[in-house]
C-alpha cells in the first residue's frame, strides 16, 4: 500500500451534486465526522446508530467496512483513506475539530431542512425515562457560531 492513497472505493465526487439526500448526509457527517489525526487523508464516520452509519456509508459508495466499539458507549464506525473526499469536506466547513467548524454557505434553501434533520437525527438518542415515557434528547457538541448560523 502507497502511503496516503485510496486503499477501497468511496464516491468522493458525492457533494459535486446538490440534492435533498446528500444534505441530509452532509448534516449527519457533521456531527459523525472526525479527521484522522495520525493520517492527513483519513476520516472517520463514527455514530451511536449503526444505521445512520450504514446509510452514509451506502450513499458514499464506500467498500469500508463498519466496525462496532463496545467501549464505554457502544459505536459505529468506518475509516476511509481519501484525500480529495476530504478535501471536499474540510472546504464545506468541516474542520479539524468541531470548535473550527462552519456553518456551509453553499446548501441551497429549499435543502436546508435536509441538511438540519441529518445533523439532528446524528446527534439524537432515544432516552426511556422511568418506562412512563420516551424522551428525544439531542447533543450538540459544535462551537457557538456554527450553532447561532
């Protein structure tokens, strides 16, 4: 394996396109993205919900496989060794860590509410309380001015 090439397939021309379903996979990697620190190239796509990570995953048209983490807070995750698809990423907002994040500028309104149920149903957990009732609860870890866009 060459140093920082691809080493599986993954659409990184899947942004080149506005439409209503990659918003809504652009808000969930919002909240699922993370930038390999030890690889220039890499990204990671990690969430709570397996099948929010499956769905990215087969919109991506990645060949990566997904990993579970049972650690502490169970997860799901895929790593993928690309570096033009994040490129793509990093100059729609998506910084190095969530505190360097933008809000993207170019989704188009009538694609917006896409983009914000992506990022929400990333970041969702459904919460028993008591067994009387289900309570959504959202975390939203992004800095505040990504937040006030």
């Amino acid at each position: 394996m060459v140093k920082g090439r691809p080493t599986k397939y993954v659409n990184e021309h899947y942004f080149d396109i506005d439409s209503k379903r990659n918003s809504y996979v652009f808000g969930a990697l919002v909240s699922c993205y993370i930038p390999d620190s030890r690889r220039s190239n890499g990204i990671i796509i990690r969430a709570r919900r397996r099948e929010l990570v499956e769905l990215i995953k087969k919109e991506l048209e990645s060949e990566h496989a997904i990993t579970s983490d049972t650690r502490e807070k169970s997860s799901y995750w895929f790593q993928i060794m690309n570096k033009n698809l994040r490129s793509v990423l990093e100059e729609k907002g998506l910084g190095n860590n969530k505190k360097e994040r933008r809000f993207p500028k170019d989704i188009k309104k009538e694609y917006l509410d896409h983009f914000i149920r992506g990022f929400f149903d990333a970041r969702a957990t459904i919460v028993n309380k008591h067994d009387l009732t289900s309570i959504m609860m959202g975390s939203f870890n992004e800095n505040k001015q990504f937040l006030s866009e």
